[in-house]
C-alpha cells in the first residue's frame, strides 16, 4: 500500500495529441489513420500518429516515406503548430487547477504533485482519493478539450511516466509504493523510457528481457551491458527516482530533448529533429518573455555515452533561426554528429528578459535547408 503522507505524483500524457487534434477538428478523421508530418513523397517525417495508424507501425520521427509505406491508406496531414501550442495552454490550465506544483516537460505532457489534494491519515483512503482525482482529471480534459488522457499515479517521476504509459490509450494506473518492484518485474526492458530497440537488443544479449532480469543482476553484469548506465538503470528497475519536480518559477533553464526510435545517423532525420527541438525551445522563451546567454547540446550515443557541450553568446536570443544557426555550429565544433545517436537534446540557460520587444522575434523560424 501507498504509505500515509507519501509523495503522490501524477504523469499526465495526451494521447496521440496532434493527431487526436485533427481528428477533433475534422470529424471526417475520426477512426482513420490520421499521419500528421510531411506528405510520404517529400522528405520529412512523422511528428506523430494517430492509434488507427500506428497499428502498422508508424512512429513519431519515422521517415514520411517509411510510414506511408507501411500505411498506405494513411491520411498525411499538416501540422498546426499554434493550433497545438494554444491546446496545450488550456490543457496546462486545467492542470494549474488542481495543483500549482506542475512541471510541464513537453507541450502535451507535464507531473503534477498532488499530495496535498489527497493528503489522508489512511493509506487506504489515500490510495482511492488518488483515482478518484485522477479520473476527475481525465473527465474534465475530455469534456472542456475534447480530448483523451493517459495518467500514471506514483510516489515518483519515473514510476509515474511508466503508470501513464501502461494502459494508453486513455489509461490510468495506479502503482502503490510496496507493490513497485512486483509491478515493474514482469514488464520488458523497452517499458523503461529511453530504452528503445536497440538498446534492448542489447541488453538481450546479456539476457536482459524483462524488468526483474535488471532487479536481478550484478552490477558486474549489468555494466557490461550498458556501462555507467548500469547503477541507475538498476534504481530504475526497482522504481527508485529521486529526481524533483522542477517548477515554471524555480526554472533556469529551458531544453527539449528527444529519445529516437531507432538510433540514427540519418542526417535528415537529425537536422529534422533539431529543427523541432530549437523551435520548442525558442517557442518556450518567447512564450515567458526571456532570451538565453547560453545555448547547449547534448548527444548520446548508442553505446549511452553522453556529451555536452555549451557556447555563451556576444548577444542573447529568442529567435529559433539564432539558435538554430549557434547549435549546429556548436555541433560542427565539436564533431558530435558521429556514428548512431539515440538522444538529441538542445538547451538554453542564462535567462533574461529581453531588452526589446519579443514580438520582433515571433515567426522567424529556421529553415530545413
């Protein structure tokens, strides 16, 4: 059971949210395999996918032209991305509601530590008042917005963000503090975020196929599999995570980040996805009225090396085409686009408001040339 006065965490994630936007917006997409990207005969790729679609195998940043080839009924729409920021403000909203303590990590999902919400004396209440708000949650978001929900309820980040992914779409999973490590044991490798295939192929090769296998190791074996990755790896596997919450008025920094499918030396793929992370990056400065001094990188590899790199600028930015053009000089620096990546994050930091008016900014985005 949930111990009275534990820390109750929810991972809100909307689900397929750009394409459950069109299929909103359209009733005419609705149950259909709703492809938001670049069409499957120009170079792009996929932002996301409806569940219709992703029942062939279409995935977020695959090739446009892969995906229109594994779902040749496909629909390719678009994307609007102020339509999708403005969603994602009124989702927010009805967050802030509940609790003033979010952490918003992408436009369409955020934490939200609830403890103070269902605060009881009896752990057997407290773990019903859990679902009870998370329910609450799912219904007014789908009432106000239309839209479906997943939510993990946890004692922390990690479990949560599993919780939230285990029953999509439109989920809800309650993981209690002394059934975690029974409820993580069953699952594979791949249902621990940042594991995609190939790094499960490789933990495979050292017989690490499911969850409890890692519960199980030696460090000794475990490193051999994935190196200095091995001692959180391991806490993760028990559903040990420390890490805080981090609020919109504590925050020093902006960053996106994105974890590839597949690991890649595409570098389409790679200047796509940049593009994405520099213009969500850019979006969230210009959004709190900020500029940043210093911009950052950061590449891991697939064998989980990690690199970063940082550069402080003459003159601080908001614009994407500046920070665009600062990052992938700093990546051309530091020769980091070598060999397969499977994480490409992009940062800003040294915040300040802007001297000038931010609307000289707006609209100037970088281009995928």
């Amino acid at each position: 059971m949930m111990p009275a006065f534990a820390r109750v965490l929810f991972h809100v994630d909307m689900d397929a949210f750009f394409a459950a936007i069109e299929q909103r917006d359209r009733p005419e997409l609705r149950g259909k395999p709703v492809i938001v990207g670049a069409p499957p005969n120009r170079r792009g790729v996929v932002a996301t996918a409806s569940y219709e679609a992703r029942r062939f195998g279409v995935k977020s940043a695959m090739p446009s032209v892969t995906a229109g080839r594994l779902c040749p009924q496909g629909i390719f729409v678009k994307p609007r991305i102020d339509v999708y920021r403005a969603e994602s403000h009124h989702i927010m909203a009805i967050l802030a509601d509940y609790t003033p303590l979010v952490e918003q990590v992408s436009v369409d999902e955020a934490y939200l530590d609830v403890s103070a919400c269902v605060r009881e004396p009896d752990p057997l209440v407290a773990i019903p008042a859990s679902r009870r708000l998370a329910r609450e949650l799912k219904q007014r978001i789908f009432i106000e917005r239309g839209l479906t929900a997943s939510i993990g309820v946890a004692s922390n980040k990690f479990l949560s963000k599993v919780g939230s992914d285990f029953q999509k779409p439109d989920g809800l999973t309650l993981i209690p503090e002394q059934e975690k490590r029974a409820f993580l044991r069953p699952l594979p490798v791949r249902a621990i975020p940042g594991i995609g295939p190939v790094s499960a192929a490789r933990l495979l090769e050292f017989s690490f196929q499911t969850i409890g296998d890692i519960q199980d190791s030696t460090p000794e074996r475990l490193r051999a599999a994935v190196g200095s990755f091995a001692e959180r790896l391991h806490a993760l596997a028990c559903g040990e995570d420390d890490r805080e919450l981090c609020f919109e008025s504590e925050r020093k920094s902006i960053s996106s980040e994105h974890t590839f499918d597949v690991d890649t030396n595409d570098p389409q793929l790679i200047r796509a996805t940049l593009l994405d992370l520099v213009a969500d990056v850019a979006g969230t400065l210009q959004r709190k009225n900020l500029t940043a001094s210093t911009l950052q990188v950061k590449v891991r590899y697939a064998d989980f090396t990690t690199l970063t790199r940082q550069t402080t600028l003459q003159e601080p930015v908001c614009d994407a085409a500046e920070i665009y053009r600062a990052i992938r000089h700093l990546l051309k620096k530091e020769k980091l686009l070598k060999g397969h990546i499977r994480l490409l994050g992009v940062g800003s930091s040294n915040l300040n408001e802007p001297s000038g008016q931010m609307n000289l900014f707006l609209g100037n985005q970088p281009s995928a040339k």
